[in-house]
C-alpha cells in the first residue's frame, strides 16, 4: 500500500515511518521539519534510501501573532 505520512521526521512519525516500511508499504513523507533533527533524517536515509524519493519538505504559513496586551480581553471579528 501507499502511504503519506505527515510529520514523519520528528519523534513519533520516525517511528510510525520504519514501522510502516518494516510492514512492506510504500512510505512518503511530507514534514515542515520544524520538530525534527538531521541525526533522524540519516538514520531514516539509512532505512529508506535516498530522502529525494521519500521525503517532501514544506513550509506552514506563518503563526500570526498576538497583538493584545497581556490581560487584555480577547476579542474576535469575523
């Protein structure tokens, strides 16, 4: 079967990603990398192969910030 795996370089998708691979499915990755560490990514290279052929890097829009003053009531306009 083919999988997409989202978030699978940081802690628990490593896991779930060689589990899957270990179970004979085609695994891909798409991660933003924000919680994950080179050391996870060669080691998921050593098991995988080449990262070009399961790895999709992305980014996420950027978290907006909060522009109230701490204490502030919070207030939402739609």
């Amino acid at each position: 079967m083919n999988v997409l795996l989202n978030g699978g370089t940081g802690f628990i998708g490593s896991y779930t990603a060689v589990g899957l691979m270990a179970a004979g499915h085609r695994t891909m990755i798409a991660d933003n990398l924000a919680n994950s560490s080179s050391a996870v990514i060669e080691r998921l290279e050593r098991l995988m192969g080449p990262r070009r052929r399961w790895l999709t890097p992305y980014r996420t829009p950027a978290r907006r910030q909060s522009i109230s003053a701490p204490g502030a009531a919070a207030t939402c306009s739609i």
